[in-house]
C-alpha cells in the first residue's frame, strides 16, 4: 500500500500517515476494542477536501512564532468534524512528547495515548489557544470511525471559523501544568 502524500509545509523529519500506528504497549485484547467496538455514535469520513492548511507563524507576539499551525483553508462551520489526531496509539510514558493526548482511559486504569511527535498528520499542528486568543475556537471530542475505531478528533467550536483562520484549542490544564513541573523540577 502506498503512503499518502503529506500536505504542503510538512517536516521532513516526521513520518506523513493516514491511519493510526499502533505501538507494542497496547495489549492485543485492548487493540481489538479500540479497533473494532461498534457503537450507536456518529461516523463521518475524513473530508475529502482538505478543511485545513498548515502554515509557518510569523507574527512575533505569537507564543508559537516560528513554529506551524493549523489554519482554515475554507470557511468551516460551527461543530463540523475538522480532522482525525492521527499517531502512535501507546500504553506507556511518553513525558518527552509535547505532540501526545490522551485517547482513553481504561477500566482497569490503563491510559491510552496518541502520540504525533514521530508520525502524524495535519492535526498535529493544532495550537493552544492561550495567548492567541480569548477563547478556543475548536475542540478534541473523540469519535468512533465507519469501521469502528476509536479516535481523537478536531471539531469546530459553536461558531464558524473563517478562512485564514488559525484553528485552536484548549490543551486542558493537565498538559500545562505537566509542562510547568517538568520545567520547575
């Protein structure tokens, strides 16, 4: 099967995909649930033109200025499914990776993360909204695929997003304030 092609402004030191990897932390028993469990939820395709564009942030009172980020490439509207958070799907710690969100949690415990920092797509470029604007514009709702498998999605928020914008989100205190430990220890 070939590999998809990756978008334009795409880091050649990150690998392009288009469906999730799964790493050999996730027990085979768990893989078949994330996989396969039917639900009675929505499903949508991928759209098959692209809703956004990653562009380099210039604007030097950005807290990302320098770095990408996800912007509309059309008007998009309120509570549209954006794109899939596509990675690694793993089992263990990953401290290092600023590109890793949590998918689920088991019953037993067992935390179940998506890693884009080696390998990802657009969605991966998704920004924190503090410090660009007042308010998140997007959001993280997970989602079951036509086939079954559980993902991490970008959606839009209760308003439209025009075209040009840059499509941000709330990373959750969580995140932040695991970064700030490991900066303060």
């Amino acid at each position: 099967m070939k590999s998809p092609s990756p978008p334009p402004h795409w880091p050649a030191d990150v690998t392009y995909i288009a469906e999730q990897q799964y790493h050999t932390s996730v027990p085979a028993e768990l893989r078949l649930q994330l996989c396969h469990e039917r639900t009675s939820s929505p499903t949508l395709n991928q759209p098959s033109q692209r809703l956004t564009i990653i562009r380099r942030i210039s604007e030097s009172a950005h807290p990302a200025c320098g770095q990408f980020g996800l912007f509309a490439a059309k008007k998009i509207p309120p509570r549209i499914h954006i794109v899939d958070y596509i990675g690694e799907v793993h089992c263990d710690e990953r401290p290092e990776s600023d590109y890793d969100l949590s998918l689920c949690r088991t019953p037993s415990g067992l935390s179940v993360g998506v890693d884009a920092r080696l390998m990802g797509n657009e969605a991966r470029f998704v920004n924190d909204y503090r410090g660009i604007k007042p308010r998140p514009n997007a959001l993280f709702e997970e989602r079951r695929t036509e086939m079954g498998e559980l993902r991490m999605s970008v959606w839009s928020g209760s308003d439209s997003i025009k075209k040009g914008d840059e499509i941000l989100v709330s990373y959750g205190k969580g995140w932040w304030q695991a970064r700030l430990g490991q900066r303060n220890a």
